[in-house]
C-alpha cells in the first residue's frame, strides 16, 4: 500500500495547520493557490522568478508561507513568494522538486525578502524519536548551509575538511530518520491529503486510485 515519501498540500485547515499559521500570521487565513510554473525555470527559486513575471506582466509580489504536512508525522511553513497578477488572483510561477498541483498559501504583509534564506518553521504532530531527530536535524543543516559567508551565498556551495564531515553526518541523520518516517504513517487512506498535490482529499481526487490509497 502506498505511503507518503514527502510533505504534500494540506487538504485541509486542520487544527495543527491552524495553529501553525496563527503562530506565523494572526488574523489571516491561507489561501490554495494554483502552481503554474515558468517553463524551464530552476525549482525552489520563487525569488528570482516572480520579479521575472512582474517585469514581463505587471502585478506584484505577494510574500508569506507555503504550508506543507506530511500527514500524522509534522506539519511546515517554508517562506515563499508568489505572483499577485494585476486583476488580484494569485499565482504560484516556481516550479517544485515534486509534482504539486496547489499550494497552500499564508500572506505575511510584514515580511521582506532580504536576499538571504529564511529557516522552515515545523511543528511536529508525532512525538516518535524518529520524527523529532529529524526536525532538529534540519534545524541543523539550515543552520550549516548559512553559517558565515555562506549566508550571502546562493547555488550550489562547496565544503571541504572537518565542516564536509558535519554536513555529511547532518544528511546521514535526515536519511536514516527519513527511512523510518515512510513506514510510521499508515497506508495512504481515501480522506488523507492527496499526494499528486491538488490540495484535495484522495475521494475527490484520484477517486479512481481511492481504493489503491
């Protein structure tokens, strides 16, 4: 039976994702907005092409929180941008590692880009040794890959000697703990969020695939 492989669109504001965004924004309900990425363009890269699509079609930059949950396990908030076209409606131009169909998206008028990485804000929902080893580790690799210079740093960032070997045993930690996370949610069901990333429940998604979830 299949299982989540990795944080996917909430399908819906549950408690936790609730809290999680009160914590972040007060006041302001998330909205799912559509992806549509810019063809041929970098993943994960939100900042260099939304001021490509202003220039190239008006509008504005809208900057908040994309909201991800890997089911039973945690939930995410990653700072993001997405594109405000000139009629208002929102549009996500970045493309995603993983096929993501909507995101689930938390305005924050008070936050500025600065030209520097903003660390992912997670709430575990699991108190599994597993789950919480991985959030802290990631808490650590953020803080590796912008430690100094490298804050300013953007691309691919090379490290040798003793800090190689921190960086190396930080990925050991995510990909031994990762292993274990895939087997502690239970098999994908018709009412969980569905993994193409629609934002939708399995049933009214993939309802042909319903009984395979």
């Amino acid at each position: 039976m299949p299982t989540y492989q990795r944080p996917v669109t909430p399908a819906e504001f549950s408690p936790s994702i609730r809290s999680l965004c009160l914590e972040l924004v007060s006041r302001v309900n998330p909205l799912y907005v559509d992806v549509q990425p810019i063809p041929d363009s970098a993943s994960d890269e939100c900042f260099v092409l939304v001021p490509e699509q202003i220039r190239r079609n008006g509008g504005q930059a809208a900057i908040g929180w994309a909201i991800w949950e890997w089911p039973s396990l945690f939930v995410e908030a990653e700072f993001h941008c997405v594109w405000r076209a000139p009629d208002g409606s929102l549009l996500d131009v970045s493309p995603k590692k993983s096929p993501t169909q909507r995101i689930l998206f938390l305005t924050d008028h008070t936050r500025r880009y600065e030209g520097r990485q903003v660390n992912n804000v997670r709430k575990p929902l699991s108190k599994h040794p597993a789950v919480l080893t991985f959030l802290t580790a990631s808490d650590a690799e953020y803080e590796f890959m912008n430690r100094g210079e490298r804050a300013g740093q953007h691309g691919h960032i090379k490290v040798t000697g003793p800090e190689a070997e921190e960086y190396a045993a930080i990925q050991r930690t995510k990909a031994n703990c990762f292993l274990k996370m895939v087997n502690l949610k239970p098999a994908i069901g018709a009412y969980d969020p569905c993994p193409c990333g629609s934002g939708k429940k399995v049933k009214w998604c993939h309802r042909e695939h319903a009984d395979a979830f």
